[in-house]
C-alpha cells in the first residue's frame, strides 16, 4: 500500500500537468481572440487565477519534498518541482507574448473601423473610451507582471537559501568527518 505522503505527491503532480494543460489551453484562446477588449480581459482573469492555483500546488510540492525522508527522494522531488518552475515561467512568457499580439490585434482592428468613416464626434467617443479601457489594462497587465516579478524574485531567494542552508549542513557534515581523521593521526 502507498504512504499517504506518495499519495499527496502523486495529486500535486497530477494537478500541477491539469494546471499547467489549462494555461495552455487559455494562452491559445488569447492568441485566438480577436476582440473586444473585455474579452481578452476575461480570458486574462482565468489566466491569473489558474497560475495563482499552478503555484500554490507547486509550493505544497515543494514542502512535500522537504518532508521527505530519504535524501534520494528528496532531490529527486524538488528537481520536479524545479521542472515545473521553469515550464511555468515559460507559460508565463508565452502569456505575456500572446496578450500583446492579441492587443495589437485589436488595436489594428480599432483602427481599421475608425478609417472606415462614420460620425467624426462617435468616433472621437469611441477612441476615448477604448484608450481608457486599452490604458486600464495595460496599467493592470503591467501590475500583474510587476506582482508576478516579485514573487519570483521571492522564490529565487527562498531557492538561494534552502542551498545555502544544504551546502553548510554538507560542511559541517565534512568537517565532523574530518576531525576524527586528524585526531587519529596525532
């Protein structure tokens, strides 16, 4: 029978590829969106929840790992958990690239009916409005990134330290080795 602890690490990957399956899936609905704007919006809303519930199971990965008994299972957990930093930070990236095609895509469009003709006033309304909304979510996309930022720039020092902490345990376990060997000697 499995100890309940390879049970959880088992759910916790399972959760992470369903996660990381629904980012993707998401990233290429926003490279398919062609507008308006409030839809790329939404699609940026699920996008942010689905990473927020990404990097919570990779963190109970990660403590996971740390709770692991032997050392073996232990680096072999947290090179997992390693993994899917990275392949989340590269979602994160493709996120990035296809909201900023999608609004150019949409900006394009904008433009495009506006050439078109139509009542000069409505016009001058219309472009208002769409700034302010194009404004208010580049302002919030950029906060969204700047949030992300920091939290990565968190997890690298927790990462620094938990190497910095295991590369001392290793001297002091070296040096404890090398204090009997020097004391036979004499």
């Amino acid at each position: 029978m499995a100890a309940p602890q390879d049970v959880h690490v088992r759910i916790c990957n399972q959760e992470i590829v369903k996660f990381d399956l629904e980012v993707k899936a998401l990233i290429q609905d926003i490279r398919d969106c062609s507008g308006p704007l409030s839809a790329l919006t939404e699609l940026n809303t699920q996008v942010k929840e689905k990473f927020q519930q990404l990097r919570h199971r990779i963190q109970e990965l990660e403590q996971s790992a740390k709770e692991q008994d032997k050392e073996s299972e232990k680096q072999v957990l947290l090179q997992e958990v390693e993994n899917h930093k990275k392949q989340m930070l590269s979602n994160q990236t493709s996120w990035r690239k296809a909201n900023l095609t999608c609004k150019i895509a949409i900006d394009s469009l904008e433009k495009a009916e506006l050439l078109q003709g139509g009542d000069p006033l409505r016009q001058r309304k219309t472009t208002k409005e769409s700034l302010a909304q194009t404004s208010s979510a580049i302002t919030e996309s950029l906060m969204g990134i700047s949030r992300m930022m920091s939290q990565q720039v968190q997890q690298s020092e927790e990462a620094v330290q938990t190497l910095v902490h295991y590369s001392n345990r290793q001297k002091q376990k070296e040096s404890k080795q090398l204090v009997p060997k020097v004391t036979a000697c004499v």
